[in-house]
C-alpha cells in the first residue's frame, strides 16, 4: 500500500513538474482540484505500453526506472521500478503504468482500477482499431444518457491484465 501511494504522489509530483510555466492567472483551466492521472500495475510494460500506444495514439512522456524516497533525516533509499507515463497528444492528463510482474491473479483478471474513459470523435472506427491493436470487446456499442441532458455512445473493452476501458463518443451535453 505504501508503494502504491509512493507512485501515486511521484505521478502527481511529476505532472506539476512537466507543466510549462507560464503565469497561473493566465491559464483558463482551473488548476486544482482535477484529476489529473489513473493509475494502472501491469504485469508487461512493453506489452502494455505498445497496446495502449496503438489503439490510441498516447505518447510515452517518460520512462522511470528508478524513484528516491528522501527520508525526514535527509537520507536517501533507492527503489527500482518500471514505469511509463503516457499523455495524448496536446493534453496533460497522465495515464500512468507500473510493471508489477508479482500481481495475484484476482488483481490481473479484474484490472487495478475500476475503468479509464477515453473520449473519441468516432466510436465505431476507435473500436475497430482497438480491436486490432489486441483489446478484447466487453458488450457491444450502446447509447447512455444521464441527468443534464447527457448523452453518448459507448462500449466496454478488456486490456491484457484485465483492465477495463471505456471507449465514450459524446452526443449532446458535458460530461
């Protein structure tokens, strides 16, 4: 558990870093709170990371190998890791991987998360190229709508250690 919050903290710690730096005042996106990335343990990073680069065009932003956790008496323990942050293009939203080779099979036949939602302008077309690129189809592609006039079209998929993603084509409102 501390790892996992160790990686969460260097994710966040790494998007605040990477943004350009440019007067905060001038920036019409509100900068806290937002989600700003997901977290996902892969058995496979190369595996992961080429599925993910294919069906949908996100790009590696950097690779970590090694994280220093600083202790309050300023001494320094070095823990390896395996780690790709990923970003679409023009975005700054981080899809984070870390290789766990050791994840008991409940974790890898569910996914480590509940499920990513990838916005796409055509969701037929989004679906058939993950399809290609190796994602497995949960259900097929359906209409949703919620309360304040949403709707979209979406559909399930299933990635290499059971993580589920949401391909979602917005209609009418927000989301």
């Amino acid at each position: 558990m501390k790892s996992y919050i160790l990686l969460c903290l260097i994710g966040v710690q790494l998007y605040s870093c990477s943004q350009p730096s440019e007067n905060p005042v001038a920036q019409t996106d509100p900068v806290s709170p937002r989600v700003n990335h997901v977290m996902l343990y892969v058995k496979d990073l190369d595996r992961s990371v080429g599925l993910y680069t294919t069906a949908f065009d996100f790009e590696v932003t950097n690779n970590v190998k090694e994280i220093i956790r600083v202790a309050d008496d300023g001494s320094e323990q070095s823990i390896p890791v395996n780690m790709a942050l990923l970003k679409f293009p023009g975005q700054n939203f981080v899809y984070e991987m870390a290789e766990n080779t050791t994840l008991p099979d409940s974790i890898s036949t569910t996914g480590a998360f509940q499920h990513v939602g990838i916005d796409v302008k055509d969701i037929s077309a989004a679906l058939d190229r993950a399809l290609r690129a190796g994602f497995v189809m949960r259900d097929t592609i359906r209409t949703v709508k919620a309360t304040g006039n949403i709707e979209a079209m979406n559909c399930f998929l299933t990635g290499p250690d059971g993580e589920t993603v949401e391909l979602m084509q917005m209609v009418a409102g927000e989301f």
